[in-house]
C-alpha cells in the first residue's frame, strides 16, 4: 500500500514539475485501458454469448480468396456495444484466446468513433490455428482520412481521436459442418502515450527481490532456421519469450507436435511458436495479438496492453506473473545488452533487491546466457518513451490464476 502510494505521489510530482503553465496533467502520464469483452451483450448474429462466444447456427455464407485458393466459408458474427473509452485515444489493440478448430477460422474488427461519427470496420487479424484452411495474417493497405492499420494496431488519424469504440468478431467454418470455433477472451486496449523522450524512474512496486523461475530460451540458437517462417534468430524474439512464459506455466508443445523439427534443433517448441504465430501479411512472427493467441491455444489467458510503469510491472510479478514487454533502443542506451534494436521483445521475470530489471532476453548467445540483468531507470526509458513501444507488454496466465487488482485510481490496464 505504501508503495502504490508513493507511486500515485511521484506521477502527481513528476506532472507538477514537468508540465508546462496551464498544460493538462494528463499530457505526462500515458492514458491507458483495457476492456474485456462481454459476449452476453451486443447483437448475436449465428452466435451464442455467455461466458464465451461460439457458433451457433450460420448467418450466411461468403467467399474467401487468399493464397490457398478460393473458398466458401458460413460464419457467425457479433458485434459488441460501442464501449467509451474515457479519453481521446490514439491508438487501439484487439486481442483474444480461442478454439479454433481444423475447418475454422475467426477475424477480428474494430471501428472507433471520432468527432464526425464512426469510422469503417477495419480488419485487426485474421487468426486461425490450423494450416491449409487461410492464411494467418494481418490485413494491410487499410489507411484511410480516419485511421490506418499498422499489422495489429487501429492508429487514428492525425486530429482524430477516438472517444469510442466497437469490436466485432466473426467465427467462419466449412459449409455445413459441425465443427464449433469459440472465442474464450477477447478485449481492446486503448491508449494515447504522450510524445517524451524520456521517461523519469519509477518507484518500487513491492517485488524488489522476487524473481520468477521462468525458462531461459535463445533465439540466436535458431539463426537460418525455417526460412518460410522468417529464419530465426533476431526474426523470432516474439515467439520465444512467449514460448517462454509457456514453459513457466507448464504448457508448450509436445515431443509429438514438435516431432517435424529438425533433431538437431536445441529447443523444438521455439520453432513450433514461430510457425503457428507467423504472420502471412506481415512476413514475421511479431504480430503482439497472434501471439497471446497462440499462448491460449493451450488454455491460458492472454492479451495485450499497455502498463505506465515498472512499479504497474512489479504488481504482476508479486503475483507470480512474468511479463513480455516490447522496447526498442540503440546500442549503448540499454547497459548490458551489447546490442540496439528497432524492434524487441523480452520476458521480464523479476527483480534484484535493489529494484533492478531481471529479464529473460532472448537476445543471447544460448540458453545459459539468456538471464540478463538491466538498470532499472534505462529499461524503463527504452521501454516507455513515444519513440519506442509506449510499454506494450503482454500477459499471459492460467484463468485460475488471479491477476493482482490493478492501480487505484487509474483506468483499468489488465
């Protein structure tokens, strides 16, 4: 509590001596939410709603064309109240966990409401598990006086904040047949990170001294890897640090799933992650939402959000949940790393006694090397700043295991 406290006091005292005469307070600190959906709302067109969303019956039928040819799909669909955001956001990330059987796929959409009205539905992801149905991907070329699609975020325009939004999810299958796709969480987080080039430390959050037994997994080990899902190495930061949460939770593939890889191949399931979280559109496995979908594949919850700090970070280890947050920075800004980025995810596992960053970065010559410890003010810096990220991070766990009750007296992140 003494914690939360001082953290809610420095960004009053970060906001009071940073901005300028008459600016609002919110200008400093980055406006964030999360909203989970709520499926035993909105309009059910083929679908039943409750705890999840299935198909129910088809409400039509449409064609499909993408590179494995032209198919015939039923679908369902729902579509969600307009949910207000709460401020003028800039930017929207849908994400979602769901079964999605051979012979079945989902997309998800979103739409925002600006000062004029509501925007078109623009694709955020075309997510199916299986090969051969469609081609996982992204839906590029969407830009418009509204709003564009940059892989998996909805950007506004520039003058054109979204007060509000809608998300709508269509659940397609094989023409007459039984096969039952469900979408188990689906939510948008919304924010607009204010344009700083630095980004002030954080107070400690209460997991100084804590670190996570999550398992340590390089992505060089797999340079020249797979070249039809982007060759390993630096390509695959994503789907290793999700692999990695997954083995911290007990849940990754089998010796039977991976039984296609190479036998040479250290560490099977990071090549398994990489296929099954590519994405055809955008030529990478980095798509932020189709990996937390891939972690439900097996069970798990998870999204993608936004957290406005360490001290927000320290929250979730204290509860015994690790975090893959995304930074990018040049060679030198983060001490330790030995390397620059444009682009790079890592799994944050914990925290020395003195409040420094414990991350699993795959990023590391091998496994043994992937345990990095990184100053606690730099990493935030590389990690928060506009130029970078903005702190998108995701989380990833078992439903029975309760996410920790996020900072009072802010919006709802998690």
């Amino acid at each position: 509590m003494r914690a939360l406290t001082v953290f809610l006091s420095a960004l009053l005292l970060v906001m009071a001596c940073t901005a300028p005469a008459g600016a609002k307070a919110a200008a400093v600190v980055p406006d964030v939410v999360f909203q989970r959906a709520d499926f035993s709302t909105g309009t059910q067109e083929g679908t039943t709603g409750g705890d999840a969303l299935a198909f129910g019956s088809a409400a039509g039928t449409v064609s499909y064309t993408d590179a494995l040819g032209t198919k015939t799909w039923e679908y369902a669909r729902w579509t969600a109240p307009e949910r207000a955001v709460g401020f003028p956001a800039t930017e929207l990330i849908a994400s979602w966990t769901a079964d999605v059987p051979k012979g079945s796929w989902l997309q998800a959409e979103i739409r925002g409401r600006n000062a004029e009205g509501l925007t078109k539905w623009y694709s955020l992801g075309r997510w199916s598990y299986a090969e051969g149905d469609v081609l996982r991907t992204s839906v590029s070329g969407q830009g418009d006086a509204d709003a564009s699609v940059a892989v998996d975020t909805l950007a506004a325009a520039a003058g054109k904040p979204m007060s509000g939004y809608q998300l709508r999810l269509t659940l397609y299958r094989t023409p007459g047949s039984s096969v039952t796709p469900r979408v188990r969480t689906s939510g948008v987080m919304s924010s607009n990170v204010p344009e700083r080039k630095t980004v002030p430390v954080s107070p400690g959050g209460g997991a100084w001294g804590t670190e996570l037994a999550v398992p340590r997994r390089s992505q060089n080990v797999h340079l020249g890897h797979y070249p039809e899902w982007n060759g390993g190495g630096e390509a695959w930061c994503s789907p290793t640090s999700t692999t990695m949460i997954l083995g911290y939770w007990d849940k990754w593939p089998s010796a039977q799933d991976t039984a296609w890889v190479d036998s040479s191949d250290p560490d099977p399931e990071v090549d398994y992650a990489a296929r099954y979280t590519y994405d055809h559109a955008y030529k990478g496995t980095g798509n932020w939402p189709f990996n937390t979908a891939y972690a439900g594949r097996y069970g798990l919850d998870g999204f993608v959000t936004r957290l406005r700090s360490l001290t927000e970070l320290e929250r979730l280890i204290k509860a015994g949940v690790p975090v893959i947050t995304s930074q990018s920075f040049k060679k030198g800004e983060l001490p330790g790393a030995g390397y620059g980025t444009d682009g790079h995810l890592m799994a944050i596992v914990g925290f020395t006694p003195t409040g420094d960053v414990i991350a699993n970065d795959p990023a590391s010559s091998g496994n043994a090397a992937v345990r990095h410890v990184y100053p606690r003010a730099a990493f935030e810096n590389v990690w928060l700043r506009s130029s970078s990220s903005g702190g998108v991070a995701y989380v990833i766990h078992p439903p029975g295991h309760a996410l920790p009750a996020t900072t009072p007296g802010l919006p709802a992140n998690w």
